[in-house]
C-alpha cells in the first residue's frame, strides 16, 4: 500500500477514535460523577428582583428548576440554596463547588453560632490556594445542624452561564479527585492530540484550510485552559484579570476563526457577491466584541456574539448552495458539518436556558461534545477535500499525459506532413517546368495562326500558372506552420506596389484606386505583397462581371501609433457571401463557389501573414458588398 494510502486512512481513523474517545471521557465522567456525590439538593431563587442581602434571600421561594433572573444578557445576582442531608462520617466538613471557574464573583453564606459567616472566589480574585480548583471554585464548610446544613450562593452571572454545583465530604476520596480532573483533562488531551495531527498533517500537505484549521485548534485549547483556570492556577497565579481576559477573547476568537476556516473550504470557487463581505461582517463583529471585552461591557458583546454564532453557520449553508462548480458530495459534506454546527449550538443554549430537573449536568456535556466534535467535523471535511483533490490530480496527470501524447504524435504527423510536401512541391514543379517547355515547344511547332490551336496553348499556359499558384500557397501554409520564416522590413509605397499588382491581373480595367502617391509603410515587401495579391485575386475572381474593385488605404493617426488601413471591396453574387466564422480558415470555400477555382488558402494565408507583420485583417458584409479591412504598423 502507497504511503498516502496509509496516512490517508489514518486520518479517517483517528476522527472516529477521537470522537470514540470524547463519548467515553463524557460517560466515565458522569458515572464517576454518580458514584461519588453524597445526598444533597440545589433550588434556585425565583424573585423577579434579585434579592440583595442574604436576609433578602432567605425568605425567596426557591424551585429545583433555574429561569433567568434577567431579560437581557448582562450579569447580575443570582441565589442559590444548596441543602445536604447526610452527616459527614469520619470527615470534618462539606466541600461545595461551584464552576465553571470564569465566573467573576461567588460568595457562599454559612449560619454559624455567631452568625452568618461568608466566603469569596472567583476567577477575578488572586490565587491564594484556598478556593481554586481546575474547572471551579472550592468552599470548604462545616457542618452547621443549626441550620440543617444549609448554605446560600450569591454568584454574578449572566442568562447564558450555566452554573454546576456538587457537594462532597472533605478531605475528598481518590474517586472525587478523578471525577474532577477527568473531562478537563481528557478534553485538554484530545484537542492537543487533534493539533499535533493537524501540524503532521499540514507539513506532509500543506494547504490553507489545514493551517487555519490549525490555529483555530490552538485558539479552542487556549480558550480551554483559561476558562478551566489552569492557565490561572499554574501561570498567572497574581494576574487573574489577564486569564479573565484571555479567555474571553480566545472565546470571542473562536467564532472569527470557525469562519476562516469554513470560508478557506470555498476558496478555489467562485462563491456569490455577498458571501466574502457576509464573513468581513463577522470579523468586524468578533473585533468589536474583542474590544468591548476589554472595556468590560460584556453586557454588550455577549448578546453580539450570540447572533453572530447563530447566523454564521447558516450563511455559511446558503453560500454553498449557491455557489456554482462544488462536487455534489463534496456539497453535502459541507451542508452536513455545519448543520451539525447549528444543531450542537442549539442544543447548548437551549440546555443553558430551559434547563431538565436532575440532569444539570447536561449543559456541560454538550459544551464538551461541541468542543470535541466541532474539530473533528472540521477535520473529516478536511480529509474528504483533500481526498477529492488528489482525486482531481490524478485526472489532471492523466489529462496531461494524454494531451502530451496526442501533442507528441501531432508534431510528428506535422513534420510528416511537411516533408511530404516538401517534396510533392519539389515533384510537382519540376514537373510542371517540364510541361511548360513543352508546351513552348509545341507552341513553335504548330500552326499559330489558327485561333484554336493558340486558346488551346493559352488554356494550357494558364493550367499551369494556377497550379503553380497552388503549389506555391501550399509551401507557403507549410512554412506558416512551421514558423521559419524570417521578417526583413523595407520602407514600401503602398501605391506603387498596388498598381503593380493590378497591373498583372485580369480584370484591370475595373478598379477604383483612392490611394495617396506618398502613403509608405515599413514593412516586408514579399509579405505585404502576398496579401494584397491574395485579396485582389479573390475580389476580381468573385466579382460580377462590369463591377468595380474598390481599393482604399489610408493612415490612422488617432491610436497610440501610427497605423495603416488598407480595405478592398468588391460586389458579389446574392448567396456567395461567406460564412464570417469560416472564412479565414483553411480549404473553406463557399459550397456555391465550387466551379470557381481556388484552393481556399488564400484568405487563411493572408490572416497568419497579418498575424507576423503585427496587423489584423477584418471581414465586413454588407447589402452584397464584401470588404476585407486590413491594418498593419506604419
């Protein structure tokens, strides 16, 4: 098997093993969960007016199940009671945590025998070791039977932040401890191993989608780490607002960069007008909110960010669907990745905002699931690119070979095709020299003065001119496409040159000159004359009989330089008009022109021979005139 072979099933195979493993981390979790929490109870205060001092709070009507305290999205206070009903055997107290750790202000009130007591984290506060942990904050509280252990939280959040809390004995067993690394950590694990794959696999196959999928990784671990507060407990022990900042922006980053890399999948298309000032909106969106973040007006970003995360997944849809050329599975890949997006979100927020009783954990599940499958719906879609592209290399390879043969045998068939005429040419002359000094001879030999023997000498004489002609356009098309010919440029009067030319036809007679004794062009001589020979030639022998042969040349002064036009007019029958797509290409000649003779290669000559000298030759019809324009650099 081919070594992409490998790598390329491999890819395939760690997305599944990824998204085996989050399931996995999700339910041990939440098994370790059920194993090693004690009997307790969590109400949630349902005052319209969140209450102010804990007096307040106590006499609140409290349900299991949480409504948001405010309309909007801005913080405020929000109560919780939490009960427990077992006595801790053996333990000295009650450990409560409250996460997920960004939440800025916590303060849990405990009844003691000299009143209430209160304790204060949150992620704005520095690290002292008493009341962090990975994920959450830590309260550690005595047993208080007076109050038939009873505590109150007051926590600062908004609509959106979904609030877990659990209680446990203190000291905490090894399954507690594991309980509460687990999800973090494996989360942590599985994005980092997913980056380090996405880095293997950019320098094997580097592409846009694979470096800014990448970095869109990196900024969801970054995002991980200071929202779970390992970044606080470990490296910014003194500076929690600069963790509080981190996360927040690399929260508001995550949705600027799922639109670079979503907006990379359709980079090689032509997409719809509005779709690349559809995603600049969104990036603008996502600096405003970077900025209103570090002015603290979260108030403001949140409900911002919130629409964009909505509706950029589904103009990411619309924009392929509209966008032309995408391989119809390759399209509903696409389609499918982000509808699971959309769905995922979805779910997300309505968990946060219409909670089940008994499953509180439900949100964070679905926080984490999103975490975990958004890369690997981004890689998969990834993957099946990259698949489709080596695809498309392939048909281009074998396209390319197969025009490089056809290539390769239509040069040989050229040069062929050249030596045979070449050498019919050489034959055909020869011969036709040797007809022609025996017709000389003949022509001494025989009665001149009877009028049909000398009509018969001159039909003849005239047989051979025209073959001759004939051979001489063939060797002339022969070197055309061979390209050998040399220019050589001479000054050349235009009249002078027309005049002879007119000189050697039949026919002379019925041409109308309009041309300037001193008008010159330089030119090639030979060239120029093979054109304008061609076009006379083909103007008297379709002309009617008793019409003229108009012959125009004039300078062009309004372009940029100098040029000369030369047009040739001439009446023709009605029907006899050529075909105007046709009529410069080789051996075309009108069906109806067949009686006259002619090789048609004059006009195809005189249009390569344009070509050389810089200049073009046009073909105008109009109420049975024909006119051939030809322009050439004075």
């Amino acid at each position: 098997m081919k070594k992409g072979s490998i790598w390329n099933i491999s890819k395939y195979l760690l997305c599944y093993l990824f998204a085996v493993a989050a399931c996995l981390v999700i339910a041990a979790e939440a098994t370790a969960g059920s194993l090693s929490t004690p009997n307790y109870r969590i109400d949630y205060c349902q005052a319209k007016t969140a209450p102010v001092t804990i007096e307040q709070a106590i006499q609140c009507d409290y349900q299991p199940n949480y409504s948001p305290l405010n309309s909007g999205l801005a913080e405020s206070p929000r109560w919780i009671r939490v009960q427990i009903f077992d006595q801790p055997i053996d333990r000295a107290a009650f450990a409560i945590r409250v996460g997920p750790y960004f939440l800025k202000k916590i303060e849990l009130f405990q009844l003691t025998s000299k009143g209430w007591t209160s304790q204060k984290a949150g992620s704005r506060l520095a690290n002292d070791g008493s009341h962090r942990d990975i994920g959450a904050h830590l309260f550690i509280a005595s047993p208080t039977p007076e109050n038939h252990n009873t505590y109150y939280l007051k926590i600062d959040a908004s609509s959106l932040t979904h609030i877990v809390i659990s209680a446990s004995s203190w000291p905490s067993s090894g399954i507690q401890v594991s309980e509460r690394l687990l999800g973090i950590g494996a989360q942590v694990g599985i994005l980092f191993a997913i980056l380090v794959f996405s880095i293997v696999s950019f320098g094997l196959n580097p592409s846009a989608v694979m470096a800014r999928f990448g970095v869109s990784v990196a900024n969801l671990i970054l995002c991980t780490l200071a929202g779970s507060g390992i970044l606080a407990l470990y490296i910014f022990k003194q500076e929690p607002l600069l963790n509080g900042l981190i996360f927040n922006w690399a929260l508001c980053l995550r949705l600027g960069l799922w639109v670079w890399v979503s907006q990379a999948f359709l980079l090689p298309y032509k997409t719809p007008g509005w779709y690349k000032p559809s995603c600049w909106t969104i990036y603008i969106l996502v600096v405003a909110c970077l900025l209103l973040v570090g002015a603290e007006k979260n108030n403001i970003s949140n409900p911002l960010m919130l629409i964009g995360i909505l509706i950029a997944p589904v103009a990411q849809i619309i924009a392929i669907t509209k966008t032309p050329h995408i391989e119809k599975s390759f399209q509903i890949v696409l389609i499918a990745g982000f509808c699971i997006s959309i769905v995922l979100i979805l779910l997300a927020v309505i968990a946060v905002l219409f909670p089940l009783q008994g499953y509180t954990q439900t949100p964070v599940y679905l926080a984490r699931i999103t975490d975990f499958v958004s890369p690997l719906v981004m890689l998969s879609i990834i993957v099946y690119q990259n698949r489709l592209v080596r695809k498309e290399l392939v048909e281009v390879k074998s396209a390319l070979t197969e025009t490089r043969l056809r290539s390769e045998f239509e040069i040989k068939l050229l040069k062929e095709r050249t030596t045979l005429i070449d050498m019919l040419a050489h034959e055909l002359k020869n011969s036709l020299a040797s007809i022609s000094l025996a017709v000389d001879t003949l022509g001494q030999s025989i009665n001149t003065s009877n009028p049909n023997d000398r009509q018969r000498l001159r039909n003849i004489n005239q047989s051979i001119l025209n073959m001759d002609a004939i051979i001489e356009r063939c060797s002339l098309m022969n070197l055309i496409d061979q390209k050998t010919f040399p220019l050589r440029l001479e000054e050349v009067n235009i009249k002078g040159m027309l005049s002879a030319l007119i000189e050697n036809r039949q026919g002379k007679q019925a041409v109308d000159f309009n041309v300037d004794d001193h008008l010159s062009i330089r030119s090639d001589p030979q060239f120029l004359q093979i054109i304008l020979s061609n076009l006379i030639e083909n103007g008297l022998k379709y002309s009617p009989a008793k019409t003229t042969l108009k012959v125009m040349a004039e300078e062009l002064t309004g372009n940029t330089e100098p040029r000369i036009c030369i047009s040739i007019t001439n009446t023709i029958h009605p029907g006899l008009a050529p075909d105007p797509k046709s009529v410069f290409e080789r051996f075309y000649r009108h069906p109806l022109a067949q009686k006259t003779r002619g090789s048609g290669l004059g006009l195809y000559i005189c249009k390569e021979l344009c070509h050389v000298l810089g200049g073009t030759i046009e073909y105008r019809y109009i109420t049975n005139e024909i006119t051939f324009l030809v322009e050439l650099p004075a």
